[in-house]
C-alpha cells in the first residue's frame, strides 16, 4: 500500500539523518529527529490512518499485512536508533522483536530497508500536500466537535474545493482519500465552486466544507455509509465491512 511505502521510506531517510549524527557526535540532532518523527509522521499521521485496516480488515488480508510489515521495518530500524542512547530501553525491545535474531542488539549494523520502499505513484510532494490540507480538515472538524455537531471525524463528511497541484495531489488517493482524513466521505471540486459553507484555511487555494453525514453508521467500522444494512445477514454492517467478514476482503492502494 502507498502509505506503508511512504512512511517506510521516511524511516529510510531518517535514517541516513541519524547515522550521520552519530558519525558527527550530533547526539542531540538525533533525539530531536527520532522525536519529531514518533510524534509528527508516526503518532499524528500514519498510526492513526491504519487504524481502520487494522481492526477491519480480513486478518490475513494483503492490506493488513502490508502496514503490519512497515511497523515491523520501522520497529527494526528504530531500536537500532536509539540503542547507543536509551540502551536498556532498546535491549528489551530487541528481545521482544519476532523472528529469530542474536541476543543484543548492540551487536548489530544498521537496519537494512527493502528496496520496494521506495518508489509509487505518490511522490513525496504528494504527500506533504496531503498532509497539509489533512491538518486544515483536523482544524475545521475540531471546531464542529466542540460545537457538538459530529462526535468524531468519522461523523463527517467534508469536500475539499483546491486547483492545481494540490488537486492533483489529493486525487491521486482516489476513493481513499476518506481514509487518509478519517472521514466517512472526501470528495474533490474546483475552487470556483466553493460556497459560503466552505472555510478558508491556512493553505493556499484550499476551501474546507464539512457536515455532519446523513447516512447510517456501521457498527464495525463506525463509518457513515449509504449501504448500510443492504445485506440481509448484516444489517448494522456497510458493503465494505460484509466484504471483509464474509467475503475476500476489500483492497486498499493508496491508505
């Protein structure tokens, strides 16, 4: 999935960052930069976005195992990070790491990444785009949750009205861009179109509408979706939730 191969390669890069910390005895540019990484990309982007395949996809679904795989590698990398620095700390992770390795992890080279983490259809541009007009969406919904309009995100429904690049960007993600902002619905439209409904944000050339969604909540996956109950055996669940329980499960590219 391109979001497990973006913030793999992320890792890969900061990696290079940290290693030539080390060579330079920069040791404070490597807390810094392992921090902001654990608290920006990973805790306030990534984790939070693979929720949703974590809990509703098919267990052994190739989406599942494809974010599982990127914790894994990051994991790996990470503990080697920081081994000189938190020692102890790092030892007990190494020891509760799966699959077979030797007993310290003070012994070991640097994480080596796969070369297929690199690469997709989403450039890196791309996704610092997504990631900008994702925190004027966080923005705009946190104002309707203290209104006690939506509960949460997933309460939502927003439409995003841009041009140009960062149009392009965001429509890469096609029908997932849902995903990537926690929604139940993301839809694209040009900036001309954009109503007195739609708020203006810090990001250039991007207007934000968003509402509390109409449709029925699926229980599973606690998004609001028309075609929930369209399944006789199912009728709390969605389409893509009866996919994932009974059928082969859904198939994610993009988050």
């Amino acid at each position: 999935v391109e979001l497990d191969r973006w913030i793999v390669g992320e890792a890969q890069r900061l990696q290079e960052e940290v290693v030539q910390a080390y060579r330079d005895y920069n040791f404070h540019l490597i807390y810094q930069k392992v921090t902001q990484f654990c608290v920006v990309e990973l805790g306030g982007f990534y984790l939070d976005v693979i929720k949703d395949r974590q809990y509703t996809c098919k267990t052994d679904s190739p989406a599942r195992r494809s974010c599982q795989t990127a914790i894994h590698q990051i994991a790996e990398a990470m503990v080697r990070w920081l081994a000189p620095i938190l020692s102890f700390t790092a030892q007990e992770a190494w020891e509760h790491l799966p699959g077979e390795r030797d007993e310290f992890v003070f012994t070991q080279h640097w994480h080596r990444f796969p070369e297929a983490a690199v690469g997709g259809r989403l450039t890196e541009a791309d996704w610092r785009r997504l990631l900008a007009a994702r925190g004027e969406v966080s923005r705009v919904l946190e104002g309707m949750r203290k209104a006690g309009e939506i509960g949460s995100s997933l309460d939502a429904e927003v439409t995003l009205y841009c041009d140009g690049e960062l149009r392009d960007s965001l429509a890469k993600l096609e029908d997932e861009l849902r995903f990537a902002l926690i929604t139940s619905y993301a839809g694209l439209k040009p900036l001309a179109e954009a109503g007195g409904e739609a708020v203006e944000t810090e990001v250039a050339g991007l207007k934000v509408a968003a509402a509390a969604s109409a449709h029925p909540k699926c229980v599973r996956c606690w998004h609001h979706r028309e075609d929930v109950g369209s399944h006789p055996d199912h009728p709390e669940l969605c389409g893509r939730c009866v996919e994932n329980v009974e059928g082969r499960g859904e198939e994610r590219r993009f988050a």
